[in-house]
C-alpha cells in the first residue's frame, strides 16, 4: 500500500519581537531634558558670581540694620565696682571720663566722642603755648646770663605767672580750663626744666644747659666759637693778610716794571723824533732835550710824587749808548740835557712796530699766494 505523503502542516508564524529600546525611545525622549537646559560653564560661573554678591549685600544690610536699630547701651557709673557690674549691660566708663547714671561726663581739657573721651585739640594747643612761653622766658634768661651776664640764671615762677596774666594770654578761657591749662602747663614745665625752692620760699626755674644752647644769640654764637678756636682762627688770619700783602707787592711790582719800560720806550721815541726834526733844513730845534721838562712832560701828576720811578727810567737811559747825558747852562741855570747821538737808527719801540707790520705783510702775501695756487689748480683741473 503505497503510503501517501504527508504534509507537513505549515508552520505558524511567529510575529516579530519588539525591540524594547525601540518601543521605550518615544517615552525617554519626553523625559529626558534637552541639552540646552543645563547652563554651560561661563553662564555658571555668572551665576554663581551674582549669587555672592547678593550674599554680601544682604549681610551687611542685615549688620548696618542691626547696628543703627539696637538701642547704644548706657555706661556704667564711674563709683560702681567693674567686677560687679554687668558689662553686657552697660559700657565701662572710659578714661578721662566720669559716668553717672548712665551719662558721660567728660573732663576739663577733653571731649566727647563716640564712647570715648578724647583730648581737646583747642586745649592742647593753648597748653603746648603756656609750656613754649615758659621754656623761652627761662632759657633766653639763662643764654643772656651765659653770654653777656646781664640776666639770672634761676627765674621766678610767680614772674612769669604775671608776664602771662598782664599780657591776656589765657583771657580766652573760662576758669575752670583756665585751671587746667595752668595744672597741665605746671606738670609739662616740672618736666622740661629744673625747680628749686630759694632761701625765701620762692619756686625759682632754670634751663637745662643742653637746651639753653638753642636760644644764644648769633653773635654770642659767633663769639663763643672764636674763642674756643682762637688759635686756628688766628693763624689763618695772619696766613691770609701775608698772602695777600705779598700778592699786593708782586702786583704793583709788576705794574712798576711795565711803567718803567713804557716810560723808557717814550722817551727814546721822543730823542729820536726831535734828533730827526732838528737835522732837517727848515728846523730851528735843538737836538737836545732839557731831562727835567720831558719828565713833567711823560710823567702823570700822580707819578710825580713817586721818584723811585723816574730814577728808573734815568737808571735805563744812563746804560743806553745812544743818548747823551750832560749838563748845560740854560737862561742862567744848569740843567741835565739828554741828546740822541745815531742818526738813521730806530727805538726799540720802532723795531718792534716795524717788525709786526713785516710780519703781516708776509702773512697776506702768503695768503694771497695760496689763493692763487688754488684758483690755478682749479682752472687746469677744469681744462684738462
């Protein structure tokens, strides 16, 4: 029998399996936030910033508000005990300062301010003028005394009380800073200089020597400090007078000098001009030259009360071999007559003048001469 074929019955087929992430994503795209939530980093540190800063304002809004609303606590009276006291109640009395009752009276010479008594500036200045005016009065005494003995050494308290009170120093304050001032100016003074009591009960002040160095006068100074160098002081004077009493000497020394040789350079200029002029045809002057008139003739009317000078000269013109000295009778009296003896010679005075001209004559031949080589160069410099 044949065996019939059996069909396989088909299988079923299975539906397809869900991907369960695929399924979810619609569900988590709706939870999950978008990337643009979150602030990035610059926009966090701004925000951050913005949150301290109104952290810092609202507490110290807290702290003035706390500050200006609290009620100030009164002070504790001055004859309470500090140990007994309650401190959290009440603030200590301060120095310089009496409380009672709660209440701040400051004392003489201070001012209150805040919870504390300070000193009182116009009261200090006034105090600070008392004590200058006593250190003055003192130790000026004291210098003048030093310098010039005409002043005390110790000086009476009550005076100087007196001087004050006469001159309207301290008529600006009320009697009880008038109190002060004095009790405070006496405690500065009792301190900068030395009391004693003298043999009548009298409080007498003197300056200390260290000080009273400050207040001597400038000649008193000067005087003081001439004495002590007297020596060095001296010696350096008479270095100087010598020096210059010397110089002096080498000065007018050689100013003599030069007025001599001038002087003997104008006479033989004076010899030779009338020893050329009296040789010439038409001319009625001697050849001589009375001495004593061309001296009045040269010499200065000062120069004239010196005769060391014209000895001089006539010293030069007696070693000079071209003037003749001799005497002569003239209207009946005998005078000394210098006479030029070389005919055709010049003076030192001459020689000296020609050879300057020759000597700029050949300096503007020779800078002509250069000129000329210059402008030939340059012209066979140009044709070539």
């Amino acid at each position: 029998m044949d065996s019939i074929p059996r069909k396989r019955p088909k299988s079923e087929s299975k539906p397809p399996k869900r991907n369960p992430k695929s399924s979810h994503s619609p569900i988590r795209s709706l939870l999950e936030p978008p990337q643009s939530f979150f602030p990035s980093k610059e926009e966090f540190i701004k925000l951050l910033t913005v949150l301290l800063i109104a952290c810092a304002v609202a507490f110290t809004c807290s702290f003035l508000a706390k500050l200006l609303g609290s009620d100030p606590k009164s002070f504790c009276d001055s004859d309470s005990d500090s140990v007994d006291s309650d401190l959290d109640s009440c603030e200590p009395c301060p120095v310089n300062g009496e409380c009672h009752q709660g209440k701040l009276q400051c004392n003489h010479g201070y001012r209150k301010q805040g919870t504390l008594c300070i000193e009182d500036g116009a009261i200090f200045e006034s105090t600070k003028k008392l004590v200058r005016h006593f250190e003055r009065k003192v130790c000026e005494a004291y210098a003048l005394n030093e310098c010039y003995g005409t002043d005390t050494i110790w000086v009476p308290e009550n005076g100087v009380w007196n001087e004050l009170r006469i001159s309207g120093f301290m008529d600006n304050l009320d009697e009880s800073a008038y109190d002060f001032v004095k009790a405070k100016a006496v405690e500065a003074v009792s301190e900068l200089l030395e009391k004693r009591i003298n043999a009548n009960g009298i409080d007498e002040l003197k300056c200390s020597e260290s000080l009273m160095e400050s207040y001597k006068p400038l000649t008193c100074r000067v005087q003081q400090w001439l004495l002590q160098h007297i020596v060095i002081v001296s010696s350096s004077c008479a270095m100087l007078v010598t020096c210059a009493i010397l110089l002096r000497k080498i000065q007018r020394k050689r100013r003599f000098s030069s007025r001599v040789e001038e002087l003997y350079d104008q006479v033989c200029d004076f010899l030779e001009e009338n020893a050329v002029t009296s040789n010439s045809a038409d001319s009625n002057c001697e050849p001589w030259v009375i001495a004593s008139r061309l001296r009045d003739h040269l010499l200065l009317p000062r120069e004239r009360r010196d005769p060391l000078l014209w000895t001089k000269v006539e010293e030069l013109i007696q070693e000079d071999s071209r003037i003749d000295r001799y005497p002569k009778i003239i209207k009946g009296e005998q005078k000394v007559v210098w006479e030029w003896q070389v005919e055709g010679s010049l003076s030192l005075s001459k020689l000296k003048k020609r050879r300057e001209t020759q000597k700029k004559v050949r300096q503007i031949s020779d800078s002509n001469k250069i000129l000329q080589d210059n402008y030939n160069r340059r012209i066979a410099e140009t044709s070539s």
